[in-house]
C-alpha cells in the first residue's frame, strides 16, 4: 500500500481487524518516519517511511501481487512511474484516486500489470466500508475479482464501468460527509431546542444508528420505511413538508452532478 493516509488508513484498519485472512504481510509506506512508526504496531505491518528510506515505494512493490495506491489523486503518475519497473509481471495495480483514470496509469506501465480504479469510503474502517470497482483495459475479470476480494474484507463492493466511477465517488465515496453535514446540523439544531451537546448527539447519533440498522434489515424501502413514521396529519408530516419544501431531489442532484463535476476536472488536469 503506496500511502496510507486518511482513506488508505481506514483500509488497512479494516485488513487488520480480527477475523481477516489475507496474505501477510502488509508493506505499506508513508512520507514521515513518525508515520511509519505509528503503522508498524504488530507484525503484520511492514511500515518503510520515505523520510528515511528514499526508495520505500520500489521496494514495497517488489514481489506484491496487489498494489494499493493511497496517494493523493496529483501524486499518482509521479508515482507509478517511480515504481513501474519493480512492479513483476501479473500485479494487480489498485488506485483509489478519484479523477485518475485507468488508461493514463496504463500508459505509464509495462506490459502485463493490471490496473483497476476503486472508490471505497472511509466506514471501511471498522467493516462497514462501501466500494465501487471498475476494471481499467488491462484487467481480466480475475483481477477485478481480487480487488472485489480485497475490498470485500471491509464491506460491500459493487462492479460497475469506469464511466460511472466518479458516480460512485459522488454517492458512497463522499457520502459519509453528507451524512455527518446532516448530523452535525440535526445536532445544532437540538442545542438550540435546549438539548445540552451530550443529550443533543446522542438523540441524533442513536437515531442515525437505529435508522440505517432498520433500513438494512427490513424489506421495505426507505420512502415506506418514512411513510411508516409519518402519521396523516401529525407531527413528522409537518416536519416532512418543510424540509419538502426546499426540494430535496433537485439538491441532491445539484450536490451529486457537482461532485462529478470536480472528478472530471481532476482527469483533465
């Protein structure tokens, strides 16, 4: 793993939860020595720090199967092609960059690696993660399959083409900040109601909680599930038409097409 930093660090927690079988062990590589330090806390972790091992990344790739790219999505190209001649024949090459796209990684590789893009999110850390691949020109579908396998280790994962990537960016990708925007307001909000901050986030925490647990275990869909708690003519329908009013769908169409927006900016770049 080339980078661990904030989502790279929520993969590999979740590869280390108990309960995991992987190949072992885990080279990963940071910036910092301080960094490395802090990722080599068991043996299951290799941790080689650029700081003071100039070619950290190229000899982390030598021999791995499956090479994860954590770097910042600018970082990418200089990277991949700092490590393209150690990577052997038949590695899977990761990238979870938003706005990088398989060919222009492809075009910086040799014969024979793989590259497949993946989205993952940041609930990833504690296995509840949320990823999206799409195998890039050089993959066969046992590649992609070993990504699915990865990532599968920290949660769902879905295939879909390279053309919706940045889609998956836009709803499960980014999607956690979205719902936190929402629990932090919600939160505010109770404050304001006369709630002290510990009654305030625990009122919204645990209904945030008992609510995605409800929408995951029932058959119903999330619009019944809302029809369920909204009696005629009472409290929550009140409360329903207001939010109603500013027009929820258009906004989260707006939100979503300008996530996309930057991903695609990203790629001309």
């Amino acid at each position: 793993m080339i980078g661990v930093g904030s989502m790279g660090g929520a993969i590999l927690s979740g590869l280390m939860a108990p309960g995991i079988r992987i190949a072992l062990p885990i080279t990963v590589t940071t910036q910092s020595a301080l960094s490395a330090a802090s990722r080599a806390v068991e043996e299951r972790v290799v941790a080689l720090a650029a700081e003071t091992h100039p070619d950290a990344n190229r000899d982390a790739v030598r021999g791995a199967g499956l090479v994860i790219l954590g770097v910042k999505p600018w970082l990418i190209h200089d990277v991949v092609r700092e490590i393209a001649a150690d990577l052997e024949p038949g590695t899977v090459l990761v990238s979870v960059a938003a706005g990088v796209t398989s060919a222009s990684i492809e075009a910086l590789l040799p014969a024979g690696i793989a590259v497949v893009r993946a989205m993952p999110n940041t609930p990833s850390h504690i296995g509840f993660g949320m990823t999206g691949i799409a195998g890039g020109a050089t993959a066969a579908p046992a590649d992609v399959e070993l990504a699915r396998a990865l990532f599968a280790t920290v949660g769902e994962v879905i295939e879909v083409g390279e053309a919706q990537i940045n889609d998956v960016a836009a709803v499960s990708g980014s999607g956690p900040a979205y719902v936190f925007l929402y629990a932090e307001h919600m939160i505010a909000a109770a404050e304001r109601r006369g709630f002290t901050p510990e009654q305030a986030r625990l009122l919204v925490q645990q209904t945030l909680v008992g609510s995605a647990e409800l929408l995951a275990r029932s058959d119903d869909g999330p619009a019944q599930l809302r029809r369920n708690v909204t009696s005629p003519k009472g409290t929550t329908e009140r409360a329903i038409e207001v939010l109603q009013g500013d027009d929820w769908g258009a906004l989260f169409d707006r939100a979503l097409a300008a996530n996309v927006q930057r991903s695609e900016e990203l790629e001309g770049a």
